[in-house]
C-alpha cells in the first residue's frame, strides 16, 4: 500500500479507534464463572432440582453452587442479603415491597398442600380448625409461610396451637395425639405423603372451597387427583381429591448477570418441562403465579425463546458476542459513511500528486510568451519540474494521468525551443 494511501487511512482509522474505546465504556461485565443457589433440605425437592441445574450448567463451563436452608422464608432473606444470586420460592412467601430488589424468573411447578386430619375430627373447612393442635411447617419454610396466610383468611389464625416440631415421623404423631392436623407441600411421591394415605386413621382434606383462595390469593392455584391415582392397586384416593397448589419459582437478585439468568431458564426448561402428576408437558416454566416482578430475560425467554446466539455457539463465546454488540454501532456510524467519502478523498490525494504540477508549467508557458523571456531559466526550472516528476509514482488506476503530465512537460520544452 502507497504512502498516500496509508496517509489517506490514518484520520478513520484514528475517528474509529476513538469510537470503540468509548463504546468499550458501555459493555457489559462478562458473566461470572459461578453463582450461590439457595434450596431446602438435602431430601426435599428443591434441593433434588438445584443438582439437576448444577450437572446442566456444568456443560457450559459454569460452576452452581448449592446451598440447603430451612426453606423458602430463608431463601428469599439470602437473596435480599446477597448470600445467594438465585433461590426456590414457594408462592405465598414473597416480601410485599416495591423496594425489594428481586426478580423471578417464572413458576416451575405446582406444589400441592395436603392437609391431613384425624379421621374422627370429620373436618371440611379450614375454619374448623379452632382449638385444635396442629403443624404447619418448621420456622423459616415457605409451607409455614403459606399455612399462616390461609388461617389468617380465615380468621382463626389465633385460636389455633401451632406444634413447632414434630418429634417422630407424622404417623405416629398422630397415634401418639401430639397432633390433630398436618400441613405438608410436597409431592405425591413423597413417603410422607404416600404414609399418610395409607393411614386408617387419617383423613385428608379435600378443598371444596379451592377457587375461593384462589381468586382471594391469585399466587394459588388447585389441582385435582382422580379416584386411585397415587395407587391404582389400593384405590388410593378412595375418591377425588381437589387440594390447593402454589408453585415453586426461580427468584434472583435483580443484579445476577442477564446471560446467567438466560442459562438458568434454559437448565429450568429443560428440568421441569416434561411436567408431572399435575403439569401437562410444556406447561412449565411459565410467567404465570409470579409475586415478583418478571425479568426482562425472563420475558424474552418466553416469548421468543433461549437467545439466538445461545442455540448456536458455546455459552462463553455467545455471551461475549452478545456484550460487545454495542461495538457495532460506532462500526455503523462511521464505516459506512467513510466508505462513501474514503474513494473521493483517495482520487483527490491521488490527482493532487500529478496536477499540482500543472501549476508551475503554467507558469513556464506564460513567462515564455513574454517579450525577451530568459529562456534559459525557463529551462531550468523545467528540468527540475521533470526530475521530480520521474520520482512520483502512483496507482495504475492513475497512470495515464502521470503520462499526461509527462507528455505536457516534453510540449513546454518544445515552446522553449528545447
């Protein structure tokens, strides 16, 4: 490349530089190698979920960090402290402040509440609860959490005996009286759930009032269970049984990287979207049940899908093209508009170097048509004209011009008689 031409680049070049340096400013940190969830109990679902996400993004050279706590209460104080990036969140437990900084990224699943009675208690409603012993969870769990709320609709919230802690399993709490009601979410395979059922002596609570709470708590939705759908050999249940339900959601700091929060509802996808006893394939994960505000990767996740760059390319290297993609707008500002004026700029450099020439045989003509010229001067300066026109050297693009001026040069010095 000529002299002239790098000259010519020097002024864009530097015009670009300048403009991705400031551009620079304005990207994004790269994500982070790893970040803390908070579950449950290492024998509880979340916890089970947490080290399904943790294999899946393991794939994608990202380290998930798995955290037990004592439930939902204590996982939403983690996220408000910062000693977690993302948590399971049962529905009903949410902090209600438009200051709270946390997102979530959408419901996972249904999460059914059983409540078991003593048969000879013949319950219905939970507003017959008064007087009676019952247990609603451990301090700190979203079950608690959720259970206080539906007392309190009910207004016997007060005229209940809450049992802390069980001491031995549930049945024989309930052999041994220490307990008249249970309060559990949990699934219908757990061996809780599955013992309780079994149970002569226990009764469980079918909510004929379920679309009631659920316009009153729009966090809560009902499911039903056919006659002997937990055990078809044993006709367990004996008949339907419609029990309220709130959902598991993925909640996050609203700081957490976007391109993290994208890979977590990719691995929530493909964990939870095949559905189960109460959820119809593809049903979950979705917007819907949500107590905090909806992401804005959340958003896009449903409705366009996982990022384009994401289907495609290795997470790190997606992530690092989405990032500077603020790049391309001073590459748009200023490339197109220079490619349009760079070739002008280049003729003009390019014919300068040949016609700034023309100026002085100009000269040497006038002076030559004077009376008396002094000819040999005249010469002079022409031979230097031509000396230094020998040494210019241009595109080939350019070259008849050159010879032009060449031929010019040899028409001077015949006027001067040469």
């Amino acid at each position: 490349m000529s002299s002239t031409a790098l000259k010519t680049l020097v002024l864009p070049v530097l015009l670009t530089v300048a403009a991705f340096y400031i551009a620079y400013q304005f990207v994004d940190p790269a994500p982070p190698r790893e970040v803390t969830i908070t579950t449950g109990s290492p024998d509880g679902a979340y916890y089970n979920f947490a080290l399904k996400y943790k294999e899946l993004l393991a794939r994608h050279d990202f380290k998930l960090v798995v955290q037990e706590s004592h439930g939902s209460v204590e996982n939403v104080n983690r996220l408000l402290s910062e000693a977690a990036h993302v948590g399971f969140v049962q529905g009903g437990t949410a902090r209600r402040s438009d200051q709270v900084p946390l997102q979530t990224l959408g419901s996972l699943y249904y999460e059914p509440l059983w409540v078991f009675f003593r048969k000879d208690l013949d319950i219905r409603y939970l507003n017959e609860l008064g007087g009676l012993k019952i247990f609603i969870g451990e301090q700190g769990s979203g079950t608690r959490s959720l259970v206080e709320r539906l007392l309190s609709e009910n207004e016997i919230l007060d005229k209940v005996e809450l049992v802390d802690e069980l001491q031995g399993s549930y049945d024989s709490s309930f052999n041994d009286a220490k307990v008249d009601v249970v309060f559990l979410v949990a699934s219908p395979e757990s061996s809780a759930v599955s013992s309780l059922l079994d149970n002569d002596e226990v009764e469980l609570l079918s909510f004929e009032r379920a679309e009631a709470y659920q316009r009153r708590l729009r966090f809560l939705s009902y499911v039903d269970i056919p006659r002997g759908m937990i055990n078809l050999r044993n006709d367990i249940p004996a008949q339907p049984i419609r029990l309220l339900a709130a959902t598991a959601n993925l909640v996050v700091h609203e700081d957490l990287h976007p391109a993290i929060q994208d890979l977590l509802l990719q691995a929530a996808d493909e964990v939870h979207g095949d559905g189960g006893w109460f959820e119809s394939t593809g049903e979950f994960p979705n917007a819907a049940f949500a107590e905090y505000p909806l992401s804005k990767e959340a958003k896009r996740f449903y409705e366009y899908g996982p990022p384009l760059l994401q289907r495609f390319l290795p997470f790190r290297l997606a992530s690092l093209i989405d990032r500077l993609k603020v790049m391309i707008l001073p590459l748009v500002v200023l490339m197109l508009p220079l490619m349009k004026i760079m070739p002008p700029i280049y003729t003009w450099r390019m014919r300068s170097k040949i016609y700034r020439w023309y100026q002085s045989l100009e000269k040497i003509d006038l002076a030559n048509a004077k009376p008396e010229p002094d000819i040999a001067a005249l010469r002079s300066q022409l031979d230097e004209i031509e000396q230094e026109v020998i040494h210019v050297h241009v595109p080939l693009s350019f070259a008849s011009q050159l010879y032009d001026l060449h031929q010019h040069i040899e028409l001077v010095k015949r006027r001067l008689g040469s």
